[in-house]
C-alpha cells in the first residue's frame, strides 16, 4: 500500500490570539502562509504554519474607545 501525501497542519494567528485553522496540505511543500480571519482579533490577520505546544501566552484585546 502507498504512503499518504497528504499531512494535517496547524494554522496559527500570528497575532497571538491562539486561534488555529486545521490544513491539509501535501508532504514536501514549503511552510504555508496564509490570510484568514482571527474571529478573535476580529480581523484577517496572517496564518502562519506552527507546532501549537508552542503556544502558552493568552491574548488581552485592547481596549476599544
């Protein structure tokens, strides 16, 4: 039986909300980035490839006048 292409990766906000988009991308291709929307932040923000234990820090929305 043949191997898989295909791999599962992790969307992380590169604004540090912690929010994350599952991916399927094929094995061999560079990292992805990409623009997506960070229900968090409330804005498209950019998606950056990531391993997601790296991830501790909780994210404070400024403040809104």
């Amino acid at each position: 039986m043949a191997k898989a292409n295909i791999e599962k990766v992790h969307l992380v906000s590169s604004e540090g909300t912690g929010y994350f988009y599952t991916y399927h991308k094929k094995k061999g291709k560079g990292k992805l980035k990409l623009r997506k929307y960070d229900p968090i932040a409330r804005k498209h923000v950019l998606f950056e490839e990531k391993k997601l234990s790296k991830l501790k820090k909780k994210y404070v929305r400024p403040a809104s006048d």
